[in-house]
C-alpha cells in the first residue's frame, strides 16, 4: 500500500483531501471534531520532514455555489489550535487567492481551501476542475475515507494527475487496513450485528457476509420486515413490504450456508414514536396494532450479548433501537457493552461509522473497541465487495 511513509516531502507541496465535513452548531462552533482529529497525524507527517500542506475538504451539501453557513473558514481557528500554528485560509478552492497562496507556501506552512461543493463539478468528477486543484501542489495524497465511495474530482479524478506522486494518508490506510482485517483475515467465531432502519440498505452487505461469517444477528427497525415475513404481527413498526420476500429468501440463504442467523425473540414497543410514550415489552411478532416496536427486549438482549461475547471477530453497523431516545437505548447498550467485553477478552470488533459510530460515542466506549471507521458509506461499499474510486485512484 502506497503511503505518506514511503515518500520523503522535504520542500514539496502536498495538496491533501481530507474529510472535514464536521457538525457546526448554530453559532459555527464544531460539535464533534473527530474527523479533523483523525487527519492530524498525516499533516504532522507532511510538516515535519519540511514540506508544506494545502487541505481540500467539503462541507455539507450546499445547493446553490458559496454559502456562509458551508464555508470551511468557521473550522480555521480550531484547525490552527490543533496543529498549534497559523493556518492560511484562501477563500476559493481553484481561484486566484488559492493560486496566489499555495505559490507562496514555505515549508510547515497549511493552507485551507474554501469547500469543494461550491462547484458543482467537484461531485461530477469533472476532470478540468480536477486538474486545476493539481496544479496547486506537487504531491497528492488521500485521507478522506468518507468519501472514497464517491468518484469526486478530489477523491479519484485528480489522482490522473500525480501518476508517480500519489499516497494514501495514514487515516485511509489504518481504514482499509481494518477493513481487510475483518473481511478477509477474521478469526472464527465471526460475529456480524446488522442494525438500522432498512433492509434495503443492507442487502448487498448482508449477501456479502453470508459467505464469510459464523453468525448474523440482525436486530433494529430491518428487523421487523423480517418478522412481518415470517407472518408476525409489527403493528406500526417500521416496514418495507416490498422486500418481505428477499427477508425469506436472506434466511434461506444462512441456512443454506450454515450461517447462524439470529433475529430479535422479544421487543420493547410503545404506543407513538417519543421518548415519553407508554411502554411494555412482547414477544417479536406479537405487537398490538396500533404500537411500534423501538428497541430489542431483556431476552433479546441475553441472547444477543451471549453470542457476541463468544466471538472472536466482530462487525457492528446500525443500532438496535432508537438509541437518540433514552428510553429506548438499551439494546444498542446493551450490545456495545458486550462488543467492549468480548474485545477485552481478545475478540477483533470493527465498528462501522455512522449511527454505530455515533452510539458507541454516546456512550463512551470509543475507546474501548479495536476500531472505530470514519465512513459508515464508504465502509458499507467496501464491506459489500465494490471497489472504492478512491482508493482504487492511488492504487492503479
């Protein structure tokens, strides 16, 4: 793998596409910045053997060009704090500020560029935005797993430019890294724990995995379309009828395969969506018509955890209820905790991005697990078997 390690950046100009797409409260403060934070050790990289940094980022989805509320020069200050040195901000990621400030860069100089999104070609993969990026540096390197699912003008297109000069970051290589751990190199017994809202955003994954995994636990909201298909009563719980058949079809499959597929065997439901609803506890299949099931019930969660605990290669993506709610997180707890525990005991866990990220960060175990990805979409891609547009740019 093609990394910062192996290039010497003395008096070189490293353009850089990292991932600060950061939460920003109302007042531009940051509210999580992980992801800054998981860049900082390839910019260190870059800075101490004497080159200079220019950063290329979006942030968030602005629709129509510039927008204040999406300018990545709310981020500056804090950037400047964590590198402990004054970072340059050109106010145009192609313009002549950029031009004119990544010219004048002397080594341990980091310049940021304004949002990417603010040109509609970034996301189309145009190839003469792309080109104009490059010329702004003599070195590209990548550390924005978040977005290597998307063939972007930054992520995979500007790579053309550099065909000798081109790394991974130490973000994206420790991603893929843990990600190859997991599916190709996992110890047995393999343990995936699928949650979230859809079946239909796990489908290609959960195929995936039937070919490589000891056990399947599927718990969250997908888990009522499977029990709405196994003829059971969900009330108003979430459902996608329309896949109740590939459900049957998905068990026929693990049980084709010798795969361990384990739903949910009790549910805690209440009678509307809010943390102050009434609650009661029921056996899966078994909810009253006009109650919704929001978590795994006590049985669920003994059944879950016991199997967890027994693994010695774990996978988690999606929550187990909703978790934002605290009346209805203790499934999701429940299965972090176990995941914890099983990875003290020797076990490889993997958590990837998103609501898991999320989760596991509410409540404080972030540290307590192997890994914690930073791309919940890029990691699903990668998971699902498809090649990834920018990691495959620095490879070729």
């Amino acid at each position: 793998m093609k990394t910062v390690d192996q290039f010497d950046f003395k008096e070189k100009k490293a353009i850089v596409r990292v991932d600060f797409n950061v939460p920003l409260d109302a007042d531009f403060n940051i509210t999580d910045d992980k992801r800054m934070r998981a860049a900082l050790p390839t910019i260190k990289k870059i800075l101490k053997d004497g080159g200079s940094v220019i950063l290329m980022s979006h942030l968030g989805r602005p629709k129509d060009g510039p927008t204040d509320k999406y300018s990545l020069k709310h981020i500056v200050a804090d950037l400047s704090r964590m590198l402990s040195l004054t970072v340059k901000f050109a106010d145009d990621c192609i313009g002549e500020d950029a031009i004119h400030k990544a010219d004048n860069l002397y080594p341990g100089d980091v310049l940021l560029l304004e949002n990417l999104r603010f040109y509609k070609e970034e996301e189309k993969g145009d190839v003469a935005f792309a080109e104009k990026l490059s010329k702004l540096g003599n070195v590209y390197v990548n550390d924005a797993f978040g977005t290597a699912h998307r063939a972007h003008a930054s992520t995979s297109i500007i790579a053309q430019f550099f065909p000798e000069n081109k790394y991974f970051g130490y973000l994206m290589a420790e991603e893929i890294k843990n990600a190859e751990k997991v599916i190709n190199g996992a110890e047995r017994p393999f343990t995936a724990i699928m949650g979230g809202a859809k079946v239909s955003d796990k489908i290609l994954l959960i195929e995936n995995l039937l070919e490589k995994v000891d056990n399947l636990i599927i718990g969250g909201g997908m888990a009522y379309t499977f029990a709405k298909a196994q003829g059971g009563e969900i009330g108003t719980s979430l459902l996608e009828a329309d896949r109740m058949p590939l459900c049957l079809e998905l068990l026929e499959k693990a049980k084709a395969k010798g795969v361990n597929l384990i739903l949910p065997v009790d549910t805690v439901i209440a009678d509307k969506f809010d943390n102050e609803a009434s609650k009661d506890q029921v056996a899966s299949g078994h909810i009253p018509a006009d109650w919704m099931g929001l978590d795994i019930g006590t049985k669920t969660i003994e059944l879950f955890s016991a199997v967890i605990k027994n693994s010695k290669t774990l996978l988690w993506n999606g929550p187990m209820g909703v978790f934002e709610m605290e009346n209805f997180q203790q499934g999701t707890k429940a299965v972090a905790e176990a995941v914890v525990e099983a990875t003290k005991n020797g076990a490889f866990s993997l958590i990837g991005g998103g609501d898991s990220a999320a989760a596991i960060a509410k409540f404080g175990l972030e540290d307590e697990v192997s890994y914690v990805s930073t791309g919940g979409g890029a990691l699903l891609e990668y998971m699902e078997g498809k090649e990834l547009p920018g990691v495959a740019a620095i490879q070729k």
